[in-house]
C-alpha cells in the first residue's frame, strides 16, 4: 500500500484539494515478519490464486483511491 498526502497542503495545480502521492515505504522482508520458510511459502500459495486478478489491466486504478 502507498503513503499518500491528505492533509490540505497536496492540492492541484489548479487550487483544488487533491491528493499528492509518496515514495513508497521499502519492500518488507519475511525475515522482518518473523515468519519462518515454511510460512512463507504458505502464504505465497495462498496469493497464488490472486495473482492473475491482481495483474489484470485496469487493477493500477486501485492504487489510485
């Protein structure tokens, strides 16, 4: 998930509030969440089945809101 600016500073260029985006945070690591290989590997067989859906067109408009 993306940082972004909400506070009223971010606005437009044409003066209207908006949203001013962020450097994205540094990736996190499995070693930072304290999971062990076996976990890991877990979860990434669960996200499996998401990764189609999640790289379809048109899913980068989610980072958007």
């Amino acid at each position: 998930m993306r940082n972004t600016d909400l506070s009223p500073e971010a606005t437009s260029p044409k003066g209207k509030s908006g949203r001013k985006a962020q450097a994205a945070p540094a990736p996190l690591l499995v070693s930072d969440l304290g999971w062990s290989s076996e976990e890991a590997k877990e979860t990434r067989a669960r996200l499996a089945a998401l990764e189609e859906d999640w790289d379809a067109p048109g899913m980068e408009d989610y980072d958007r809101l």
